[in-house]
C-alpha cells in the first residue's frame, strides 16, 4: 500500500462545497475523508458544525457501489474541553477509520480570528497548548493529533520566540502524545499556506528526541486541486529527521507504511 492523504473536507464539512467525486479522480486505492466536528463553533456563529453520520454514510456506499476505490469514513475532532461530553456522545456507535484531533477554538474563539492579534504571544502559547494537553488527554479514541502550530498561525513568531515560549508546554504534550500513542501530523495548510515550515523543523526533532515515531501527512484540502498538497516536500522533511514510515488507520487500526 501506498501512503495516501488524511486530512481532507468535503461538503460534509461547515467551511467545504467539495464533492468526492472529485478527490476519486486522484485517489491511489482508497480515499478517506475527515469531516469537521465543531461543537458551538466561533466561525459558525456559535452553531454546531457535525457531520450528518447518516448522510454521509449512505453517501459513501453509494460511491462505492460505482468505484472501484475504498473509501474509508473520518473525523476531525474540534476539542474544547467543555464540550467533550456533547463529542463523546456524538461519536458513540459511529464507525470512523481515523479520528483527527485538533483544537481550534476555545468556547469564546478561533484562534485564526482577529482577536488573537490583541493578545499577548506568550500568555496565548500558555492557554493554547494547557488546550492541547487537556485534548490529548481526554480525547481516547482519537489517532492522529492535527495541524500542532493552528494557534499560533496568526502570529509572526521567529522559530527562537516560539521555542522559548511554547517549549515547557510542549514536552508534557508530546510526552502525552506518545503514550496515547497519537501519531504527529504535517498539515500542509500549516507547512506551506501559513509559512510554519521552521516551526516543525523545530518541533518534529523534539518530538522524535522524546520518543515519537509515529507520523502523518495531512493536506487539510477543501478542495480536490489541494489533495496530497506539498506530500513530496514533506515525506523529503521528515526522511531529513531519519523518519522512514508514516501511520494510516483503518478501522482505527495502526498500520505503517514505507515513504
Ligand atoms: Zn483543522
Ligand atoms: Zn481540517
């Protein structure tokens, strides 16, 4: 099997149109989709942005039932802790493959919003990953932890700022990352879109100096010209680290595949 693509949005997704029929014409042997689950979402208005399980489903059996291609049922978590047993109970008696987990917001807002703008760097790092613990901790079946730099986007840190800001709190959470035996995401959105390439060079060697080895390639594409978006720049990156596999899941099932 090849490694293939995900973190990906359809129109099942609040921010996405895109159809899978799209994604299908690029698709090596299986696709998989990871559809937003943000609970009283800042960037809805504060409505629940959930994935109709129902709809969704029956779509992909359709699709199924005219490719040849397996198409394999995802999920990105949106974590805010106050949240979490409205999420559990969504997710109970769902099948996905692989379950996303990222923080994107904290109740009040997402960090992309503007408002992040006004607020201190530091004080903002200290509340954004005291998140992404409190996420990685609590969220058990989640498999992949997504896009580590998402709040921190919007701010124009120097690799040195963000390291001394953010280090104490990101060895507790890539210890915690580890033992949850989560598996590390390069977002491409991340990688490329928003310029974070130096904060990886710095966080994916912390990560793998403390024991992580399980990574993943995410293009967090909203539409099909993004599928697999910058995967040869990052497969390079990460095989510069001396990483030589990525994870995919199906069924929630860990399975490593060769770059
Ligand atoms: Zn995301
Ligand atoms: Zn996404």
């Amino acid at each position: 099997m090849t490694y293939y693509d995900q973190h990906l949005h359809t129109h099942h997704s609040f921010d996405c149109q895109e159809s899978f029929e799209n994604y299908l014409a690029l698709s090596p042997g299986q696709l998989v989709t990871t559809e937003h689950l943000d609970l009283c979402n800042p960037a809805e208005d504060f409505a629940d942005s959930m994935p109709d399980y129902d709809a969704y489903t029956a779509e992909i059996a359709e699709l199924e039932a005219k490719h040849t291609i397996r198409i394999l049922k995802g999920i990105e978590i949106g974590f805010v802790k106050e949240h979490w047993p409205a999420i559990a109970s969504y997710l109970a008696g769902k099948d996905f493959d692989v379950q996303l987990l990222s923080v994107h917001q904290n109740g009040k807002y997402d960090y992309m919003d503007d408002v992040v703008l006004t607020l201190d760097p530091q004080e903002l790092i200290a509340d954004y990953y005291t998140r992404m613990l409190s996420a990685v901790e609590t969220a058990d079946s989640c498999n992949i932890l997504t896009h580590f730099d998402y709040g921190v986007r919007r701010l124009s840190l120097t690799p040195e700022a963000f390291q001394s800001y953010a280090e104490p709190y990101l060895i507790p959470l890539f210890k915690a990352v580890i033992e949850k035996q989560l598996a590390f995401e390069l977002n491409a959105k991340s990688f490329i879109t928003y310029g974070n390439r130096l904060l990886y060079n710095y966080a994916v060697p912390l990560y793998r100096s403390l024991g992580g080895k399980l990574f993943t390639l995410g293009s967090d594409a909203h539409r099909a010209a993004d599928y697999e978006l910058a995967f040869d720049d990052m497969s390079e990156f990460l095989k510069g680290f001396g990483v030589s596999h990525l994870a995919t899941y199906q069924k929630g099932k860990l399975q490593l595949v060769a770059m």
